[in-house]
C-alpha cells in the first residue's frame, strides 16, 4: 500500500506537513474539520505538496524531515516560495 507525506497551507497562511494511506481521504477530513487539531483551527485547508513512498515508514520519515526545514525551506519546496 502507498503512502504519502503532505503539505497543506492553511487558511491563516501557515504550513501544516503530515502523513497518510488514503490521501484523499485524509484532506476532505482536515477540509472538513476533522483532522488534526491543528488544522481544525487554522481552516480552510488547501493541498500544495505531495510525495508518494512504498512504505508507511518510509513516508514518517520523510514528514519527519520536512517538519524540521524552516518555513522558508518548505515554502521553496512546495512552490509557494516567492
């Protein structure tokens, strides 16, 4: 089973990273209000990174690594860097 690591820009501008199985399903839970507590305050929620791995514990470490760039790093890397 695939898994994802992923980067949402919530509605106050900041960065939320995670990680998932079921990427669809995961951000219509955070759109909806039901997925982290973070982003259940931070709403809404947009989807602007992706990355696919083979493994459940390849993806954790992968969110691990994004988690600690600075906001600056993770904007290059998601696009949004201006």
């Amino acid at each position: 089973m695939k898994s994802y690591v992923y980067v949402l820009r919530c509605g106050d501008g900041s960065l939320y990273t995670g990680w998932t199985n079921d990427l669809d399903r995961r951000i219509r839970m955070h759109q909806d209000g039901h997925g982290a507590k973070y982003t259940r305050a931070h709403l809404p929620v947009e989807l602007v990174y992706t990355e696919e791995f083979d493994t459940k514990e390849a993806a954790m470490a992968r969110e691990y690594e994004i988690k600690q760039l600075t906001r600056e790093q993770k904007l290059k890397l998601t696009g949004l860097y201006v």
